[in-house]
C-alpha cells in the first residue's frame, strides 16, 4: 500500500485529511519537530498545531517540547486494535446490510415500478423457480443464457415454456441445439423488443428494450394484469414470427396449457367426425374451485368467426370446448379469463384420438 492509500484508508478510519497526512509523514520520521512534520506532510504550518492535537486525542502519538513542539508515533498496538475494531465492525456493518436486504415481497394485486434492469431479471429467476406449469418469455440471446439452468429445471418439471427471443439484425442465426432440454418453443422475432416473463398467468417481470427512449421495469403479481401482458405477448412477440425451435410431438398423450392451440389442432379433427378424448385441468368458473375431469369432445370452436386464418383475428374470439365427461355430464371448456364457461383450463391434455378420419401419418398436435 503507497502513501497516497495509506492516507485514504485513515482518513476511512476517521482522520481528516491533514490528521492522516501528518500522521503517515511522522511514521517514517520517527520522532520530529512541528516543523518539520508540517513540511514533510504539505500541513500548513499554522495548522500543524491543531493537527498534532488531534492526532494526540485519538492516541495516534503523544507530543513533547523540547526547546519547540515534538511528537513522536505511540507503540501502533493501540493504532492497530482501533483499526481492526473498525475493520471488525464495517464487516459486521456489511453483513448485517446483507441479511436484512431483500427483494420486495410482491403481495396479492401488487405491481411495482423499478429502475434497475437487473431487478428485473432476478424477479424472473425467482418466478421460474417457482413456476408450476406456464412460462411465457421475451428476451435476448444473452438473458437465455443466464436463464436457461432455472428453464432447464422447470421443463424437467413438466412446466410448458415458450420463448420468444429478439435479436437486432436479419442476419443473425440461432443454434437451436442450446434450447433443447430447456422449453417446447422458442420463435425468433427479428426486431428489438421488451424483456418480458410471464409466469402461472399471475407474475409478469418487464423491461424496456435497453435503446428504449424510456428505461424502467414493472413487477406484477396480479391475474388481470398479466393477462393484458399475455395478450401482449400473443399479439406482438409470438404468432407472426418464425418457429426456430420445438419439441412438438405427435404421440399421445399431448398436453396443452393453452386452449387456442389446442382447439386450432382439435377443431378440424372433431368437424371430420374424430372423438378426441381428453382430461381437463382448471378451476370452476363460478366458483373458483379447483376441477379435473376427463371425457370426450364434441365441439372445439372459434366462436363469431367464420373462416379466418388470421392468427390475430382467431385470437380476439371467444374459444370453446364441450367435453361430455365420463360422469355423463357436458361441461364447457374456456381459457385463461374464461367467464361464459363452465370451466377456465390450465392444462388439457388430450388422451387418445377416435373416428373414422383420423390420418396416421400427419402430425396433428402441437406441444405448446
């Protein structure tokens, strides 16, 4: 340590800035006048008294006269036992900062604004942890790579995770092989765009794109909130951009999180006379309660639109199944949001397929 840090470490430790100066001068002095500690310290000289005094206060040294004002450096024992109390107490000081810091607790139909990108990112670390069957991700290459370990570890749990990362040039290509093991889909959109991760419909992280004009972050842990992030996310990261990656598969069972996919890929099976059986995950919509229930389609429908292959125009209806459950009952089957239904899914999975048009050899589901 030079004499420059030296001074800044003492002056860490409570010594003004000429207190230190004198102090380190009289260290390799020894024993010296006032004078002369002054001049070897750049203290002024009117100052130099005051300062000696100080210094003498703290127990740093002691002075004497001898014809003038001497001083001499005490024993550094005492010097030493001060600055590793000190040096004890900044680390009990720094340790105790970081037991009592932590992430704000985002209660029931919270939302909170943040400035800080990296906030944003480990909230999202935490929800994926805790992810229970639904990730919807917008990110960058970079945020994969820091993401994929805790995405690696909830596709290991069955939760259903799709991805859509954004790079800023047209010419940039993506080694698909890093997404295996790590979610069912991921579309590249090849413009810039917000860091968003929607988790279990509930938990929405977001952040501006880092060239954004405007720079923070919002948390949520709120239904309705993240279901206009959801929508979002459809609309404007997902259904218009290229597939890259999937881990689709066409033998059974087949699991949907999302009903529009799984009615795009039902519907045109049921219309030709195919019986899919399938097994219904979800909540009661008037009541909330918890379902499950299994049975047979017979009816998947884009309700109010005729036709259209729009992806847009076939997200914005109402989307329904009839399923007669093996209790002999029909129940109607809705999404996320679902108000006109008997049941809001979180997960169907389909069984089996029955009927008479069934093709064998085309791929008929989508793992979403």
């Amino acid at each position: 340590m030079d004499t420059a840090e030296l001074s800044n470490t003492l002056e860490t430790a409570g010594l003004s800035p000429y207190q230190a100066a004198a102090y380190v001068a009289l260290l390799d002095l020894g024993a010296a006048s006032a004078t002369e500690i002054a001049e070897a310290s750049d203290v002024p000289k009117p100052r130099i008294y005051d300062v000696l005094d100080g210094l003498e206060s703290h127990g740093y040294i002691e002075t004497y006269e001898m014809g003038s004002l001497h001083a001499r450096a005490h024993s550094p024992a005492m010097v030493l036992s001060d600055l590793r109390d000190r040096a004890t107490r900044f680390e009990t000081a720094a340790e105790e900062v970081e037991e009592r810091w932590e992430q704000p607790e985002l209660e029931s139909n919270r939302t909170s604004i943040v400035t800080q990108f990296q906030t944003v990112i480990e909230r999202a670390e935490t929800f994926i942890e805790d992810a229970e069957y639904q990730i919807q991700l917008s990110l960058t290459p970079e945020d994969f790579s820091r993401l994929r370990p805790k995405l690696a570890a909830a596709h290991d749990r069955g939760v259903s995770t799709r991805i859509s990362i954004h790079t800023d040039g047209d010419d940039t290509e993506l080694p698909t092989d890093q997404f295996e093991g790590a979610c069912l889909e991921v579309r590249h959109r090849r413009l810039p765009a917000p860091f968003v991760a929607l988790v279990d419909r509930q938990k929405t992280c977001f952040s501006h794109h880092p060239n954004s004009h405007d720079q923070y972050g919002v948390l949520v842990n709120d239904r309705t909130h993240t279901f206009v992030f959801h929508w979002y996310f459809l609309t404007c990261l997902w259904e218009h951009w290229e597939t890259v990656y999937s881990d689709y598969g066409d033998s059974f069972p087949v699991g949907y999180v999302d009903i529009r996919q799984c009615v795009r890929d039902l519907q045109p099976l049921v219309d030709d006379g195919a019986t899919p059986r399938v097994h219904v995950e979800g909540f009661e919509v008037d009541t909330g309660d918890e379902i499950s229930t299994t049975g047979v389609v017979q009816q998947a429908a884009f309700s109010g639109i005729t036709g259209s292959e729009d992806p847009v125009e076939r997200l914005s209806g109402q989307v329904t199944m009839t399923v007669l459950t093996d209790e002999d009952e029909t129940v109607t089957v809705g999404g996320w949001g679902a108000m006109l239904e008997d049941v809001e899914a979180t997960r169907i999975t389909v069984l089996e397929i029955g009927g008479r048009n069934v093709v064998a050899d085309q791929p008929l589901f989508r793992r979403p």
